[in-house]
C-alpha cells in the first residue's frame, strides 16, 4: 500500500531541508577529522531527524487557520457575553422595581398603620 502523500509535510521538509546543508555539514566533519562515510551518514541521520520535527512545525498558513479560528471563538465568545450581561441586567432590573414596589407597600403600610394610631 503506498503512503499518501501530504504536500504540506513535504513542503515542511522541504524548507527544513533548504535550511540544513548535508554537504557542508559532512564537510566540516571531514575537516574535523571523521572518516568520509561516518561524516555522511551523520550529516544524513541529523537531516533526517530535521526532517522529523519539521513534521511540528507550524506554517504560515497554519498560523492563519488557528488565528481565524481563535477569533471566530472570540466573536462567539463576546456574542455569548452580550446576551449573558442583557439577562444580568434584565434581573437585575425586576429586582430594584420589585423592591420598589415592595418598599412604597411598606412606606404605605407603615403609615396607614400609624395614621389610625395617632389621635385625631
């Protein structure tokens, strides 16, 4: 069975490859002093394992989905607040009218009461 092909791995790859040079990198280790093939076969396993955490890296436009995303989430989010503060200030209002009203029965009551109290 043949591996699909992710176009975005590989252009992953591609540009870690285009930031990593085997063949410098081989050179310096034949300068240093390692044999030929060990100095390539180094210079191929380090690629390689570039090549693997390329795979975690984030492109640019990997970076714009998450940030359109974030900010859809954002939107939602304020739309959800807005609705959540209306309701707070909605109870908020029944409250203060009816401890008004409950305050003014009271007043009312309180002198009602001391109206028939007080000598005429």
């Amino acid at each position: 069975m043949a591996a699909k092909l992710d176009w975005k791995e590989l252009e992953k790859a591609r540009m870690v490859m285009a930031l990593f040079d085997t063949l410098r990198f081989a050179k310096r280790l034949k300068n240093a002093g390692v044999s030929n093939a060990h100095a390539e076969a180094e210079a191929e396993a380090l690629a390689e394992v570039f090549t693997l955490y390329a795979q975690e890296l984030s492109t640019k436009e990997d970076l714009r989905l998450v940030k359109e995303e974030l900010c859809h989430e954002m939107s939602d989010m304020r739309k959800d607040m807005d609705i959540r503060l209306a309701n707070v200030k909605f109870d908020l209002l029944k409250w203060i009218i009816g401890l008004a009203i409950a305050q003014t029965g009271l007043v009312v009551g309180a002198l009602t009461f001391f109206a028939t109290k007080l000598p005429a």
